[in-house]
C-alpha cells in the first residue's frame, strides 16, 4: 500500500525551541506538501515543493521553513517555535498533474508548543 | 485553483445512496475534479478525480454535468465508516498546478 509517513504523531515542544518535522513518501511523487489545519481556519498551505531542492511558499509560510534533499523526504522546520504553531501538520505528496491522480496525505502531526 | 461551492452538511441513512453536490461554474476546459474526503483525526483521503466523462472506482462515482459547471459524487451505500467531511476541488491541469486549495467542504452525517 502506498504511503506518507510522518515521524510523530504527537509531539510537545517547548517556546523557542527548534523543531523539525519530517515526512517520507514511497511513491515517486515529484511534488510534496505541508499543510497545517486549525478548528474554523482548514486546511493552509505553508510550503510545497515540486523537485528536489525546491521549494515554494504557500499561503502562510511565515514562522517556516523546508528541506527537501531527496525525492522521497520533506522536512518542515520550526526556527523558533511559538504558541500560535501549536496545530495539526499534515504532509502530502502528488504526482505532477492532476490528471495522474490525487494527493496523498500523511496521519497528521499534532503540536504542541508550551 | 478555481471556486466551488458545496453544501456546509449533509445527513443520510446506513446503505442508503448519498449524492453530494458541488458546483464550480467558473470550470475552465483544463481543470479536473478532484474529491476529498477527512475522516475524524485523520489526513484527507483522495476519492475520485474526473474531467469529463463519469468516473467510477472502488470508493465511489463521479457524475460530471455536461456542461461541466457542477459534478455528484456518490456514494452507493453508505455506512457508518463514510461519516466524514467531503471537500471538491479544482485542480488546473496547466500552467501552476502544484497547490490543492481547500474550501469548507460537507460534512456528511451517517445515520445507524
């Protein structure tokens, strides 16, 4: 079965800290996404990238940053983690157009920032 | 990617069919129909993605208008597992297609 894999489920990090959040898919997927979702606010894009090395900014990538080094890995990065972070991720990957098929989504990471 | 607009919810009965509406009357000739579907504490989960002719699959069917500016997805019979938030979406198949922008979608309610 195809998948996207997220490294925690849960995690609880403290204010100013640095935090990485990785994801890892198996499908040969060019593009790769992170996402995060709020009660009231969805789904919003923070970055996507479309090849390895690059990335894009999506509709709030303030606060963020991203790494993607190989096909199957993408990381979000947390510079310094604050309160208003606190949220569920969600890592997808695609193939590069719509007509091949969907998105995939990961389980989702919930953090929390304290 | 252009706008759709769904019901905010729906309601259905256990292995009854659901037809949930969605319309998107800016379509353009190159954009496809996407569905999505989120369970409760989960990612969403691709359904089905269509961009003229009706499209079937394991999980459910897309009836697309002729005209294009509205498509059902169905559901043949519901069950309990199908209780989620249903969301249908745009996707260009040209130019900057990479993002998935998602609306409000419709939360449908399985009735025991």
């Amino acid at each position: 079965d195809v998948k996207v894999t997220q490294s925690s489920r849960y995690l609880v990090k403290r204010t100013g800290e640095k935090v990485f959040l990785e994801c890892v898919q198996d499908m040969d997927h060019e593009n790769m996404f992170w996402y995060r979702q709020d009660p009231g606010l969805g789904l919003r894009l923070i970055y996507f990238s479309y090849d390895v090395k690059m990335k894009e900014k999506g509709d709030i990538p303030e606060g963020y940053s991203v790494s993607r080094e190989k096909k199957e890995r993408f990381s979000l990065i947390l510079e310094s983690a604050s309160t208003n972070q606190t949220s569920m991720y969600l890592c997808a990957s695609s193939p590069p157009t719509p007509g091949k098929g969907g998105y995939t989504f990961g389980s989702g990471t919930r953090l929390t920032v304290v | 990617d252009a706008k759709t607009t769904q019901p905010n919810s729906m309601e259905s009965n256990e292995e009854e069919p659901v037809h949930l509406p969605c319309n998107h009357s800016t379509i353009s000739g190159t954009d496809y129909i996407h569905w999505y579907r989120q369970l409760p504490s989960q990612g969403p989960e691709y359904v089905i993605h269509g961009l003229t002719s009706n499209v079937n699959n394991r999980m459910a069917s897309l009836a697309i208008a002729e005209d294009r500016k509205s498509s059902t997805l169905i559901l043949h019979r519901a069950t309990l597992r199908d209780a989620a938030v249903y969301y249908c979406i745009l996707r260009d198949s040209g130019g900057s297609n990479y993002k998935l922008t998602f609306g409000k979608g419709t939360l449908l309610t399985v009735n025991p």
